[in-house]
C-alpha cells in the first residue's frame, strides 16, 4: 500500500507554471527536486529570505514545503508568519537531506571535472603485452600537449575489455582482435609480429626463420580460451596444417615464456618488452604471423573533450603505434 500511494503521488515543481506533473516510482523522484528548497528554508528559517537567497518566488518556495510535508506526513516546520523553525521531525530529515545534497554536490564536480578539456580524466583498456612499453609511451607522448589530463588505466584481455566498454568502465581500449560488434565502433591501428618462441636448446633454436608447420609436432604453452591471442593461435596453426597440442594454458605473455624457457613448450607470442634468457625466438615465414591491434569504443556514447583528444591522438599514429 505504501509503494502504492507513492507510485500515485504526484509533484508539481516549475518556477514559472509550477504543473509539471510527474509520475514517481520512489521516495527519491517524489523528493528530490524539493531537497535544496527545503534545505535553504531550514537553513533561513525564514521564507521570504530563503526564496531571494535561490532566486525562486516565494509562493513557489511556500508550496513546495507544504506539499514536501504532505508527502512525508509528517510537520517538517513550525511556522510563524514569515518565520519557520525545524520541528525534531524537521532536524532529524535536515541531517540526511544534507548529506544526500552534499554527496550530490560531489557527484556534479567529479563529473565536470572528468570532463575537463585540459584536466579532465580518460578510461583507457588495453592488453597486458601493451603495458610495460607501447602504453607508458603513448601517454607520455600524448601529454606533451596534455600535460594535465588524468588517466585511469586498466590492463585486461579482449573479450573482458569489451564488456566494461559495455558497462561505460572504459572509454577506449586497444585490443586484438579488432571486434566486429553492432554497438562498438573499431579501427584498425597497427599490427603487430608474432614470433615462435622455443627454448634456447632447442632444435629450431639455431634458425633465425621458420615455418609454422614445422612446429606441428610440438606441445604448445598459449592463453586461456577467451583471450584474443589464443584465438590467433589457433587460428594460424589451422592456416599450416595443424591443430596445435597444448600443454599449458596461463593468462599472461611473460609467464608462458617462463614456461618455454622452462622447457615444457613452444608458444607464439609478440615481442617482449626486454630480451629474456632461455628462450629463442624466430621469425614465422609462413603463414603470415601478426596480430592486429583495434581501437574500439561504444557506438554512440558522446566523448568528453579529453577523451575525444586522446581518441584523435591515437587515430593519428596508425601503424606506428608499436615497436616491433
């Protein structure tokens, strides 16, 4: 019944008409917009100052307490003509109407602020094999002539980028495979060679050059199922003529070279970041071993001003956005 009586209730708040009606679900639609008047009435304990104080008529002001009051059904103020003073009733719901204003007042800046042109934040995703270099380098790059904007960073895979551009986590990412997704926009930034990484003694170790199929017959360490380089393991031991044995799954590049180096395995991979001892690794002459790398971002979702510079920024260094 009282979900009900809310769901009927009805408010009307308009400086000049004071009859838009709405249709609350909740005490917070019902209250809300009456919140800050009835804070500045408390605050005045006087009418005709408090509506000069917010630049609203005082009838207006008047009509929102009382119908304030009606709502709750409870008296929020003793009143004396002009002059109120809080009931308990009215000091008790003082207190948390502040705090709630307050964390309003909060809100507001917090998103103003990430929304400043010149110091204003980014959400940007990439992939772990990104992170110890090419990301540090780009920043670094694009805050020459952004030396204030903030960045909020997060290293993950793919599929799992994805979903926080989804749930509005992220505002960009550079991920691999670029996706192909009805409500994501991606382009195509760079690509990046895939190298067979083998242990240091090896059979192959000795050639600088390789075919993949010649890796046919070896065990491989890769990625988990789900993450986008896997997929392109799979896929490019298909194109040579097997299906590759795993031995190893992990979740990250520099542990699955520990594990080649180790030699329980053979594994394609991009580049490291620093030359790690124990493993070899070969140029694949066939087929053609790259991953690409994508910008993605959500189809339709406005840019903040710093977004929309470091979108322009990393659009403008395609195919130079990675060190091989």
């Amino acid at each position: 019944m009282e979900h009900e009586r809310r769901s009927q209730a009805r408010m009307s708040w308009n400086s000049d008409t004071e009859d838009l009606a709405l249709d609350p679900e909740s005490w917070s639609a019902v209250l809300a917009p009456r919140l800050a008047y009835f804070a500045g009435v408390a605050r005045h304990e006087h009418v005709t100052r408090a509506a000069q104080d917010m630049n609203v008529p005082q009838s207006t002001l008047s009509r929102a307490m009382v119908r304030l009051e009606q709502d709750l059904g409870v008296a929020l103020f003793a009143r004396k003509g002009r002059t109120v003073s809080l009931t308990p009733a009215g000091h008790t719901f003082l207190a948390s109407v502040e705090r709630a204003l307050a964390g309003v007042e909060r809100a507001a800046e917090s998103v103003r602020a990430d929304a400043d042109p010149t110091s204003g934040k980014v959400a940007f995703g990439f992939l772990h094999t990104m992170g110890s270099e090419t990301v540090p380098a780009l920043i670094r790059a694009f805050r020459a002539d952004h030396p204030r904007v903030r960045f909020q960073l997060v290293q993950n895979y793919g599929e799992a980028m994805i979903e926080r551009l989804r749930a509005g986590d992220l505002d960009l990412c550079l991920t691999s495979p670029v996706p192909e997704a009805p409500d994501l926009v991606a382009r195509r930034v760079d690509e990046q060679r895939l190298r067979l990484v083998v242990p240091d003694d090896h059979r192959l170790a000795g050639r600088k050059r390789v075919r993949l199929a010649e890796a046919a017959d070896e065990s491989f360490v890769t990625l988990e199922p789900g993450y986008g380089l896997r997929r392109i393991t799979d896929d490019l031991c298909a194109l040579a003529g097997f299906k590759p044995r795993v031995a190893f799954e992990g979740e990250e590049a520099e542990t699955l070279r520990g594990l080649v180096a180790a030699g329980l395995g053979v594994a394609l991979l991009p580049p490291p970041a620093v030359a790690r001892p124990g493993v070899v690794e070969l140029t694949v002459t066939a087929p053609r071993a790259v991953r690409e790398i994508g910008l993605a971002w959500l189809d339709g979702h406005p840019d903040t001003p710093p977004v929309a510079a470091f979108k322009r920024f990393l659009l403008s260094r395609r195919g130079q956005l990675l060190a091989d």
